[in-house]
C-alpha cells in the first residue's frame, strides 16, 4: 500500500509525538493506532444506531427469537450446500 500523508494542527502532533516517546513507539504507529480506534469506534456507534432503527419496538425476547430464526435458516441454507 502506498502511504499518505496526513496534516495535523502542531499541537496535536506534539501530543502524538509525546504518547509515541512515552510508549516507546514512533509519530507514525501512535497516529496509525488512534485513527483504526476512532474508525472502528465510529463503525460500532453507526452499527448501533442502525440497529435500533431495524429493532423498533421489539422487545429483548423478540429480537433474540428473530436472530434465532435467521440463525437457523442460515444454517439450513449452508447444510444444503
């Protein structure tokens, strides 16, 4: 992959650079690091959100039974195979 290049504001490179020399690791591996968190924190938030759309009104026992059938259905679809 070819890299990229990124610009941050000074003080939040400091911070990078400070976190980096602290965990013994460079700029680079620390910025890499907070950005895959950020992005997979965002990607659960987003996930969450749209599972409450999909649930609506349905109650704990409901949904379970709902991911029970799909479960089951899968798994006749993949023994079919």
């Amino acid at each position: 992959m070819t890299p990229k290049t990124i610009t941050l504001p000074a003080d939040l490179y400091q911070r990078v650079e400070q976190e980096a020399q602290s965990e013994g690791k460079t700029a680079d591996e620390v910025a890499i690091e907070a950005v895959k968190r950020e992005l997979a924190r965002r990607w659960l938030e987003r996930t969450r959100r749209e599972a409450e759309v999909r649930r609506g009104s349905m109650t704990d026992e409901e949904v379970e039974a709902a991911v029970d059938t799909a479960v089951q259905g899968w798994r006749r679809d993949q023994h079919g195979r």
